[in-house]
C-alpha cells in the first residue's frame, strides 16, 4: 500500500507539477529500495516466488480464487441484507466445508477482499454506501474547480487494496481510511473567506 500511495505521489508530482527530475529521483530512489530489500530479506518475497512456481508448474498456488467463489455462493444467499456482522463467518465457513476447502475451515480464513466481506456481512445496500464512501471524494474533487489528481490516485490506490484485504476489519485498516478521508476532504474543499486557494 505505501509503495502505491508514493507512486502516486510521484504521478502527481510529475504530471501536475512539472517536477520530471524530482519524480524520475524518487522513482529511482523506490526502485533500489525495493531491489534491496528483495536482497537483503529475501523470506518477505517468498509469496511471490512460491506462485511463480506454483503456477509454473501448472499447479494452483494461492487460495484466493477459492476464497472468492466460496464467498459469493455464501452472498447469494441473503444477497439484499447480507448474513449479519456476526454471522457472515459462519456462512462463510460452511460454503467452504460445502466445496472441501479444509485449510479455510480449520484456520477461519476470511474473504481476504473487504467488497466481498462486505457484500456477506450487509448484503447489496452495505456495499453499496461502501462504494458511496469511497467515491464521494472522487465525486466532489470532479465538482471542483480546481481538480486534484493526487486525491483521485489516492482513493484509487486504497480501493485497489480494499481489493486483496479486508482493510475495515483491521485496527490499521481502520486508521488509515480514519486518516485518509478527512485529509482527502480538506484538500478538496473549497477556501474560506478570506483564504487563499493552496
């Protein structure tokens, strides 16, 4: 996620801002991080190099394609209002008992996607102002006067995570969206009197 945000930082930078040096630095100064850090702790990039292999070699390497079926035949159930907030694990694991997914059953795997965790907890009407929330910012800096293409990059990057983990249901999830949004909202709103636009 941090990787994303300075990248779009640096989108930013370089195509609202003119600053090709700078952004061309950063995005070079990123590259050796990520590089050496590949070098330096090689276990954290394990995941990738185990699905590389893994489909290399024809096999299936990650859970989630059976986290995503099982989690909407587990929506389609109560697909309008959803299970509940206390009860969409219980739906969950059972569609996984369903498809023979026993490592989902014994570790009480999640959906590892917050649109799907939330299409089972509230149904259609919760993703629904989910993607309402998310949007909004989006919505409101089209309506401005002044666009800002880093806070359309930033709402991008965060629903793209939303996407591989169920952010709202973590502490930190929960912080940064509790971070994000109010300073998204004031760097979009208009300037008051006797202000000037930053």
């Amino acid at each position: 996620t941090l990787f994303v945000l300075v990248f779009a930082c640096l989108l930013h930078q370089t195509f609202c801002r003119r600053r090709w040096k700078a952004a061309l630095g950063a995005a070079s100064i990123i590259a050796l991080l990520v590089i050496g850090s590949y070098l330096a702790f090689p276990k954290l990039y394990y995941r990738f190099t185990y699905l590389y292999t893994e489909y290399a070699a024809g096999r299936q390497g990650d859970d989630r394609p059976m986290l995503a079926r099982c989690g909407l035949e587990a929506a389609q159930q109560r697909l309008l209002f959803g299970h509940g907030t206390g009860d969409y694990m219980e739906a969950l694991i059972e569609s996984y008992r369903v498809h023979g997914f026993n490592k989902g059953v014994t570790k009480h795997y999640d959906a590892h996607n917050q649109y799907m965790e939330t299409l089972l907890a509230e149904g259609l009407i919760g993703l629904t102002v989910l993607a309402a929330l998310l949007l909004s910012p989006v919505i409101l800096t089209m309506r401005a006067k002044r666009h800002r293409l880093i806070v359309v990059l930033m709402i991008v990057a965060a629903m793209m995570q939303l996407f591989f983990e169920s952010m709202l249901d973590r502490q930190m999830g929960v912080q940064f969206i509790a971070l994000l949004y109010p300073l998204l909202i004031l760097r979009i709103s208009p300037p008051r009197c006797g202000e000037t636009a930053a």
